[in-house]
C-alpha cells in the first residue's frame, strides 16, 4: 500500500489504491475510543437506572394494592360508622 499525503493535514493520508482517507493520529483514536466507552457506560447506567425504576414502579403498586386489599374490609365500616355519628349529631 502507498499513502500520499494529504494537504494542510499532518496526520491525514489517501490510500492510493482504495482513495481511502486515513487518520494517523493515535491520541485522537484513543480518546475516541475512551468517549465511545465512557458513553457505553453511560447508557448502560441509564438503562439500569430506568429498569430499578420499572421495578420500583411495580413494588409500589403491589403494595399500594396490598393495601387496600388490608383496609377494604375496615374502610366500609369506618365510612358507615362516621355518617351515623354524622348523622345523629345534627
């Protein structure tokens, strides 16, 4: 393979057989490489982020659920009793 230089770039070169334009510049391929992993990271922990969420999201309603299941029975007793004591009092 041959690489022709590329004007006004130091680090570029053409490919002469493929026309390709290639980068020579290694810091600038690793910190690439370093965003496109902190970046990877970053998603991932969104991601976890949003599944503890879903999670979290579910446990809520099944105690919320819980709940009335406890309290159904009571509440109607309660209601009846604070309209009789309502009631009576007027």
């Amino acid at each position: 393979m041959k690489y022709l230089k590329v004007d006004g770039h130091n680090n570029l070169a053409r490919d002469t057989e493929t026309g390709a334009i290639l980068n020579f510049d290694f810091d600038a391929y690793q910190n690439y490489m370093k965003m496109k992993e902190i970046k990877k990271r970053e998603e991932q922990r969104v991601s976890n982020l949003e599944t503890q969420i879903d999670t979290l999201k579910g446990d809520l309603n099944e105690i919320k659920n819980l709940h009335l299941k406890i309290l159904f029975p009571i509440l109607p007793y309660s209601l009846n009793q604070s309209i009789l004591v309502g009631w009576g009092s007027g």
